[in-house]
C-alpha cells in the first residue's frame, strides 16, 4: 500500500486540517448517496424537494430520514477517519488504538458505570437546563434553543416504535452507529491530534470533549455531554484502547433508547431522566456517583500497562 502512512512526517495542525477536509468532503458525499438511495427505494427526492421531508406523520419520510442519518455519520464520522488514519500511521488502527482489546474486568466495570452514572447525568442536566446566555446573545440563545426542541422532536420520531424489529434497528443506527463513529472521530483522532498539538494529553481530552459536546448542537445537554466525552478521553487514556469507549457510549445509548421504548409501552412506573433529581433523591444521586467514581478508579487501577500521559 504505497499511500500508508504517506502524511505521517506532518504537524499535528496540518493533520488536523487533513481530517477536517476529509469529514467535509465525505459528509457532502455520502449525504448525496444517501438521498439517491431514499430517491431510488422510497421516491422522495431529499435534496430537490427538502419540504417533503417535514411530514414526520408518514412512515416513508421517516425511514427515508433514518437512511440519510446513517449515511451522514458514516460520511461525517467514520470514513473520514479511517481514510486519515490510513494516511497518518503505517499502522491506522494501532493509531486510532483499536487493535489493543480490553479485558472483561474492564468491560464489566464500563457497563457498571454507564448503568449507575444516570443519576449524575441527570442531576447535571438539571443544573445545565437553568444556565442561560447573558441578555447581550438572548437571539443566540433563542435559536439554540428552536433548533434543540426541533432536534428533540426528530429524535422522538426516530425513536417512536410498536415492534422489536424497530427497537433493534434504533440500537444499531441510534446506538452502535454514533457509538463507534464518533468515538473514532473524536477520542480516536481529534483527542490524540490535540495532544500532540498543546503537548499535554489532559488538555487534548478536554477540548475534543468540548468539541464532542458542542458538534450535537444541544446548548441545554452541553454540560452531560461534555463530561461524558471527558470519561471517554480518560478511558483511552487509561486502558490504551479505543474500544472501552465505544462500549460506554454505545451502553449509555442503547439504555436511552430501550428506556424510552419500555415508558413509552408502559413498563416503567417512574420517568428515568428524572432519577436523582428529584426532592428526596439525594441519596440515589449520592450513591450513584460515589459508585461510579469508585469504578473509575478501578478501571484505571486495573489498567496501569495502558497509556501514559508523556508517551500519549
């Protein structure tokens, strides 16, 4: 393979740069093969007549939105990596740290966290739903706020299903999708493009946390979010592996997902996403973070041969 590691010589900046064009230019594709597709099996054509695509009631459109989802994280998230990687490092995946597996005390540990961490996300969100922008950027905030309730509404739709078959596909395009391919954008090549960029690899979890959290365009879930790409950077960071990651964050979509399908069925008595917010949940909040600190701390203590912060 004569292109294999071809930039690997280049700055941290112009790599950056390299995977920036690459997402762009592969999002711009794939979303137009994605509206071929949706034009070919379902006769609506998404970029010749995009107010089709408002009828949410009709089961066509929201197939047809589902399909171009899927392309989109594909073209914005997982080609453009994998490409850049293949172009960074003779060796792409020990790049991107997928080729190290994570021992089943680690897997179990992750799937513990992301059970009992609900209560903590929950409480932040709260604490995130009562911030607002100073009156200066009230326009800003308005609009936020417009696209985050349409984005709600889409999510709702997608996730709004009577069968089995239809919770399956929601894991797989809602769940395993985003799961894998954000964790290969953002904590596979940003996280580690940033710290070798400022030197420090706390500094690079950080900001592709923030980066993470901001790309959802979600003002009022910023504060969860980016401290959920945080735990993932330091789950890489700890077990020198990329896959700890992607099963959290697969784990912490799918219990949204099945949650939500079960209230919606009438299988849960209380709302989950008031869990640990709620007057007298205090010590359901308490337990759960003391838990998931200590699980922390475990995956790290378990995982001393993972990476150091000077060879990261």
């Amino acid at each position: 393979m004569m292109f294999r590691g071809l930039l690997s010589d280049r700055t941290p900046y112009r790599k950056l740069l390299v995977l920036v064009g690459f997402a762009l230019f592969s999002m711009v594709m794939c979303t137009m093969i994605g509206g071929l597709c949706v034009t070919l099996f379902y006769g609506i054509n998404p970029l010749t007549h995009p107010e089709l695509m408002s009828d949410t009631r009709n089961p066509k459109v929201v197939s047809s939105l589902l399909v171009l989802q899927t392309f989109s994280a594909l073209g914005l998230f997982v080609f453009p990596v994998l490409a850049a990687a293949f172009l960074f490092d003779k060796h792409p995946l020990t790049w991107l740290r997928m080729k190290k597996t994570p021992s089943f005390y680690t897997v179990v540990l992750v799937v513990a966290v992301a059970l009992l961490s609900g209560p903590l996300i929950n409480w932040l969100g709260e604490i995130n739903q009562h911030l607002s922008l100073p009156d200066t950027f009230k326009s800003i905030e308005d609009w936020m706020k417009s696209a985050e309730d349409k984005a709600a509404e889409l999510t709702k739709v997608f996730l709004q299903t009577d069968t089995y078959m239809g919770l399956i596909v929601n894991l797989l395009v809602i769940a395993l999708l985003p799961a894998i391919g954000e964790e290969l954008l953002f904590r596979g090549a940003i996280q580690r493009l940033l710290a070798s960029l400022s030197g420090n690899i706390h500094v690079g979890i950080v900001l592709s946390a923030i980066a993470f959290s901001a790309l959802h365009m979600q003002f009022y879930g910023f504060l969860p979010r980016m401290m959920l790409g945080i735990y993932f950077g330091y789950l890489v960071l700890w077990t020198g592996s990329l896959w700890p990651a992607i099963i959290g964050h697969f784990i912490n979509n799918a219990l949204a997902i099945i949650l939500f399908f079960l209230q919606e069925h009438d299988k849960l008595s209380v709302d989950p996403d008031t869990i640990g917010t709620k007057a007298g949940d205090e010590w359901i909040l308490m337990t759960g973070i003391i838990l998931t600190v200590a699980f922390m701390w475990m995956i790290n203590r378990i995982n001393k041969s993972g990476v150091t912060a000077e060879a990261y």
